[in-house]
C-alpha cells in the first residue's frame, strides 16, 4: 500500500488556493515547532460567506495538501460552517493520512478557525473563546 493516497499526492502537486489575497477580512497563522510546519490562511468575507481563501504553508508534502484541502472544504461556504471543519474530515477528504502526519491536518483546522478568530476580532463580532482552542504551538503534544 502507497504511504500516500492519490488525493495527497495531487494536492499536494496540485495545490488550490496557493498565495495571499491582499486586505484579506480574516487571517490565521499557526505552526508546529516539532516538526517546523507554518500555516497562513487568508479569508475575504461577503455577508459572513468565505467568497474566496488562500494559504501559504511552509513545511511537508502532508501539510500543503492538508491546508490545499482544508481551503478546498470552506470555500464559498458561511463562517458558522467553516468554524465546524475538523482535523479528521480534512483527513478522510485526502483518503487518509499516515498516522505520523494527522498533525498537518490539525494545523489546517487551526488555522482556519484563527482566520475567523481574526476577523470577528476586527470587527467587534463577539465570539464564544471555546470555539476556539489554544493553537498548536502551546498544547502538550507538540511539546
């Protein structure tokens, strides 16, 4: 069996949604110091619909597929939708990931919900905190 399903590789040699959208109304950035992965994901807003998402990843084959899938899951969709992507249906759209790199997949969920902390920051929009959980960078398994 491949160590990586078909759905990686291409995401991974096919990207979506590569690049910065300039004045973007959300943007998160997350990272990993174990394994060194960054994540940047820019959101634009219309009515509380991501009308467009772009990422810049910096780390393995796994995370840029992860965050070119995870754009792929909440484009066009409402926040209050986007806020409910997880690191394990990410996964499951790639057809799986090795167990050793499921951390890309939780890096791609985190920076997708501080994209929307961000722009509900910006914007005075009141949120509720356990919706958004501490980043990667301070919970106990990076460390």
């Amino acid at each position: 069996m491949a160590l990586y399903s078909e759905k990686v590789m291409d995401h991974f040699r096919n990207p979506r949604n590569v690049g910065q959208i300039e004045n973007a109304d959300g943007v998160g950035e997350v990272g990993n110091p174990v394994c060194g992965d960054i994540m940047k994901i820019y959101l634009k807003i219309d009515g509380g619909v991501i009308t467009d998402v772009k990422f810049e990843t910096f780390g393995c084959g796994s995370a840029i597929a992860s965050s070119s899938m995870a754009t792929e899951l909440i484009k066009g969709k409402p926040l209050s939708e986007a806020l409910t992507l997880t690191n394990k249906a990410v996964t499951e759209a790639l057809d799986g990931l090795p167990a050793h790199k499921l951390h890309c997949s939780v890096l791609a969920e985190e920076a997708i919900k501080a994209a929307v902390k961000d722009y509900y920051e910006k914007n005075g929009i009141a949120y509720d905190p356990k919706d958004f959980p501490a980043s990667c960078d301070t919970c106990e398994h990076c460390h």
